[in-house]
C-alpha cells in the first residue's frame, strides 16, 4: 500500500486540514494530532497495525491505495470517459434578447426570435441521435439572451415537443435554465413543474442596492426582492426543484448585509435547495485579500441553512462539459457551437459555427468538434501538477491555440492551498 499522489494535508491554524483529490473525499483534525498522522502516512502498515480503524479509513476513502494504481492513468481514463458519455447535454438559445443590460455581459443582446425551421432542425437532430444510439439521457439547458422572455413562443411548446419525443424513445430527459429569473412568475410555475425542470441558475450581482443598479427594470421597485421572491414561489411549489445563486462580485458590489437581505425573503425550509455559488467577474483583478474576507460571508450563508459550491473546487471530479462530444450549444439562428462563454456563438465569433441540415444532420468547420473534444491536461505542467484532479487543466478552448500549459490557476484569487482550506471549513462547520 501507498499514499495517494493526490492527497493534500495542510497544517495550520490549529487544525490539520486532509483532501483527496480523486475521492474528494476530506475530513478535519487537531493539527498536533494530523501533524503526527501526516508523518506516518508514508509507511502505511504502521497505520494499520497502531491505529487499524483509521488506516480503514484512509483506504475507503482514497488517502492510501494500493501499489499497483496508477493514479495519473485513473484520472486521465476518468475524464476519457467523461468526454464519451453517452448522456448528453444540450443548450438551446431561443433569443439573444435580453430585459437587462449588465456591464460585464460579453452578448449583444440583439432583438431575435428562435424560427420554426431551427426548432424543427433540433427535433430531428435529437431524434437522430437517439436512434443512432449515441446518447442514453438528455439534458435540455434553456440559455440566453434571457430564455424565459420567450417561454411562450419556444420555451414551452418546443420543451414539450423534446419530452414527447424523448417518451417515445424511453429516453430520460431533464430541463434546466440560466435565466436572471425576472421572468419566473407565478403564472408558469406548473408548466415549469410538467416540463421537467430540475434546476435553475440565476444570478445576484451583490447586495441589494447594487443588484438593483445593475439589473434595472421599468415598474419593478426593487429588481433584487423580485427574484427572490420568485425563487421562494417556485420551491415552495416544487420539491425537486433547486437553485444554483451565483453571486458575482467584483469586490465593490458586495457587503454583508446581503446575506439578511437574501433571509428577509427566503424562509429557511428551502435554503437546503438554494446553493450559493460564489462568482468574481471576469473584468475584475484577482485581490487574494478581499477574497479572504469574503470568505466569512460564505461561512454565514452556510451556516444560515444554504448549500454551497465552491468555484475552486470540483467535487464532480469532471472536467469543463465542452469536452464531451455529446454536448453542444444551439443557437436561435440554427448556428451551433460548443461553447458560450465567449461569445463565439455571435456573428462576430472566432470559432466559425456547426450547422444542422434539414435531414437532422450536424456538420463542423474546421475540425472545431474534434479539437475541442480532445482531453485537457496532457502537457507536462499538467502532468506533474499533484493538483490535476481539481481542474483537469486548461478551458478546451487553449487547445485551439495549443497553448496546453496556460495555468488558470494564475488568474486566480485563490491558491488550491487556500480554496482546500476553506472548502473543509465551510463544510464541516
């Protein structure tokens, strides 16, 4: 038996702080006893025989394993088979339009209307694939521009046509949205519900009175209390449901106050499904010591009731989903692409678009599909790197430019030290 490569203990502040990073499996412990521990984690057998139940322990839990495991081939195999699965996500963008204009979007938020004959285009593809036998479930990801604008028009009718044809095929499908919520009223909580929506992804950007500045809307007082309310309305009308809060920051919109602002709306039987997911703003610089201070406020939102996801650590043990060859984006304009972060799935993107025929077939340009779909994390940085099973290396996009030993890690607020530490604090507190 040996140590894992992969196993992180750091000792501080008076507590030894143990993390695996392909089981994700971590516990926390006095630092003069996990120093003591830590120094015989390298000859196993003494564990076993002087201390045998925590030697079990670390074996169930990843901390020691067998001598024959490559661990760097495990990881390497993990994410192979991540790229191949056969469950497939698929984002649909019915509008590019949107009802705010926030200052760090990257879309131009153009008047456009998903047309009759993309949507029917989708419905072929999907069933193409079905048949074709290259997925088992589907994944509807309803994306924007602000999708629920036109939940009417696309949103639903297309959403049911998917589910039908899914029923047909016994294959298992699920619905989801990124949607900044304004949208999601009482009206359409029961359509919401009979189409299959499981999750939502909606954004705060910071406290109140920031929020509101950011996100302004005609007749609506208060942007912020909107949607909160109407994240309460929907969970309390439906138990499976959840949703993933990001709260982006860039240091200055944010303050503790919103954390009772946020409790003044949501009652605390439904924090449990509401999973605050902490997000720094692209346009704003890493600041290692503001984003220590901001880490107290995550502690009292957990300790408030709500879930948490760290941006740092990948729990999953799944590299970013552009990856997979069953996933792909599809735009109102029947353009489609493999990743919207970007805003390459504008006119004015880098990467030219796929197209799907009349027949349901999906044709690439430039090998775009099969450079993208290539595993991340193979350069020699990334090899030797004993942090790989946390971020399986660079955005696909590097490929592109094969720059594999680009580190997002040095963008960072974070080093993986501290994101460790306060990931073990947050969820054993």
């Amino acid at each position: 038996m040996k140590r894992s490569a992969y196993t992180y203990i750091f000792n501080e502040n008076g507590f030894g702080y143990w993390y695996n990073g392909i089981s994700n499996a971590f516990f926390k412990l006095p630092e003069t006893i996990s120093t003591k521990l830590e120094k015989l984690l390298d000859t196993p057998e003494v564990i076993e025989k002087q201390i045998p139940t925590f030697y079990i322990k670390l074996v169930d839990q990843g901390f020691i394993i067998n001598d024959d495991i490559n661990e760097l081939e495990y990881i390497h195999k993990r994410q192979q088979n991540q790229i191949d699965t056969k469950n497939c996500m698929m984002v649909l963008i019915p509008t590019m339009n949107c009802n705010y204009s926030c200052w760090y979007c990257v879309q131009s938020h153009v008047p456009s209307l998903m047309s009759e004959e993309t949507k029917e285009k989708i419905l072929l593809f999907i069933q193409k694939k079905i048949e074709s036998g290259d997925i088992e479930t589907l994944q509807i990801e309803w994306f924007g521009g602000e999708p629920f604008m036109q939940f009417k028009k696309i949103v639903k009718p297309l959403g049911e046509k998917i589910n039908q044809l899914c029923r047909n095929y016994k294959i298992p499908v699920t619905q989801s949205a990124t949607t900044n919520g304004y949208f999601l009223t009482q009206p359409i909580v029961n359509d919401l519900k009979n189409l299959g929506f499981k999750m939502f992804q909606i954004t705060l950007d910071g406290d109140r009175e920031h929020h509101n500045k950011i996100k302004y809307q005609d007749r609506c007082e208060s942007t912020f209390d909107h949607v909160l309310n109407n994240i309460k309305n929907i969970l309390l009308e439906s138990d499976d449901m959840q949703v993933l809060l990001r709260i982006n920051y860039d240091y200055s919109n944010i303050s503790p106050e919103i954390l009772n602002q946020v409790n003044e709306i949501i009652p605390k039987e439904i924090r449990n499904r509401i999973i605050i997911f902490p997000q720094k703003v692209w346009q704003a610089k890493p600041n290692h010591e503001k984003s220590v201070e901001l880490f107290e406020l995550w502690k009292q939102f957990k300790k408030a009731g709500y879930g948490f996801r760290h941006p740092l650590i990948n729990n999953g043990g799944e590299s970013c989903y552009v990856n997979r060859k069953n996933y792909v984006t599809i735009n109102y304009n029947g353009d489609v692409v493999k990743c919207t972060s970007d805003g390459n799935f504008e006119q004015d993107g880098l990467i030219k678009p796929g197209k799907i025929d009349s027949n349901g077939d999906l044709t690439w340009e430039d090998n775009i599909c099969e450079i993208l779909t290539k595993p991340t994390g193979r350069s020699k940085r990334c090899t030797l790197c004993r942090f790989l099973p946390l971020c399986y290396g660079p955005c696909p996009k590097f490929l592109l430019n094969n720059d594999e030993e680009y580190c997002k890690m040095e963008q960072g607020d974070l080093t993986y030290k501290d994101a460790i530490i306060e990931y073990i604090e947050l969820m054993t507190q």
